[in-house]
C-alpha cells in the first residue's frame, strides 16, 4: 500500500485532527490505494499573533507551509504535501461600520511546488471581543477565554465552538478549509477544465 506523508505546520490537536479528519473525506479521490500519515511540525507563521486581515491570513498559512518545505529539503524528509492553517480575524470596512469576522485558512502545497488556498467560511465576532483584540490588541486565544468564561478555549472547542454553540468548533473549521484547499488536488478534472475554458 502507497504511503502519503502530510506535513502540518503545527502539532496542536484541533488543527491535527482537522486534517486527519479531511483526509478520510477525500482521501479516496486523492489517492484510492493510500495510507495517509499526518506529521505536526511546529513552524513560525510570519504574522502577528492574531491575524486581522484576510491577506494577513492567507500570508500566514502559505508561509507555515513554505517553511515545511524548506524543512523538507534540509531533513530529507520524504513529505508529499505541505499544509499551513492560520485562524484569525478578518476586519471589514462596510456601510460606514466595522464588521469583523472569524475565519480559518489553508494553503495546501505538493512536493512539485503546486499550492492553493482554502477558506472555512466566516462568522461575524461579538463587537466586545472584536474590540479586545482588535483595538486593545489581546491575543484572541486570551480574548476568549475572558469572553466565554474559561480556559484553554483554543485547544478544545475554539472561538468558533463558542460563537456557534459547537455546531461549528475551531476543528471543523479547519477541516473544511483543508477540504476547500486539496480539493484542487483531488478533483484535477474540474480544475483543469476551469483552466482550459479561462484560456478560451
């Protein structure tokens, strides 16, 4: 049985799980004979804690996953793909009004170079905790635990837990953004029409 290595710039549980949990979804189409392995290796992001922009999102989870691949080569390490995860906030000027929202991210990279991003979604962030991390800089790790009363909220249900009442938890957030950012990879046909008919 063929053995496929995903490099994840990071050893937390929820973002681990996440693609383990993508990986049973779309493994089938990716590679149907393969046994799928998750490596966490803790890489920097190269933004600021919590990210308030969706550029600064995109930047940091491309930038975990550029860093897995540098990693790669100085290791040897026989990685197949390279998968960066960054969550933040993304701030948004509308109607006159500020609307901030939570969003988790993914960039995706194969060992040719290929790379894609992929998006959970967004939910819109209580005004007292946007301004907590927003205007007064709190880490929004800390902001939440505050907010919601406890401790240790990103490692379990997350901000998006809280805010959804675990209909959505940090963890499915991200599985769904590894899902979007694969899904170039394991549904090539549709990609590559899109491609060939932007050409025409």
């Amino acid at each position: 049985m063929e053995a496929i290595t995903v490099a994840l710039g990071s050893k937390r549980g929820p973002k681990l799980n996440a693609v383990r949990e993508a990986l049973k979804s779309f493994g089938p189409f990716l590679a149907p004979a393969a046994e799928f392995h998750v490596e966490g290796v803790e890489v920097p992001s190269g933004v600021r804690h919590t990210p308030l922009s969706r550029e600064e999102l995109m930047a940091g989870s491309r930038q975990r996953a550029e860093a897995l691949v540098r990693i790669a080569r100085e290791r040897g390490a026989h990685w197949n793909y390279f998968v960066g995860l960054e969550g933040g906030l993304d701030v948004v000027h509308f109607e006159n009004s500020r609307r901030v929202f939570l969003e988790s991210w993914a960039y995706v990279a194969d060992a040719s170079g290929a790379g894609f991003f992929g998006q959970s979604g967004g939910i819109l962030v209580p005004e007292p905790l946007a301004e907590h991390v927003v205007d007064h800089g709190v880490e929004l790790s800390e902001a939440i635990d505050s907010f919601a009363g406890g401790s240790g909220i990103r490692d379990g249900q997350g901000a998006w837990g809280v805010l959804t009442r675990d209909i959505i938890t940090r963890q499915e957030a991200f599985r769904i953004a590894v899902i979007h950012a694969f899904a170039p990879f394991f549904n090539r046909e549709a990609y590559s029409a899109q491609a060939k008919s932007a050409r025409t």
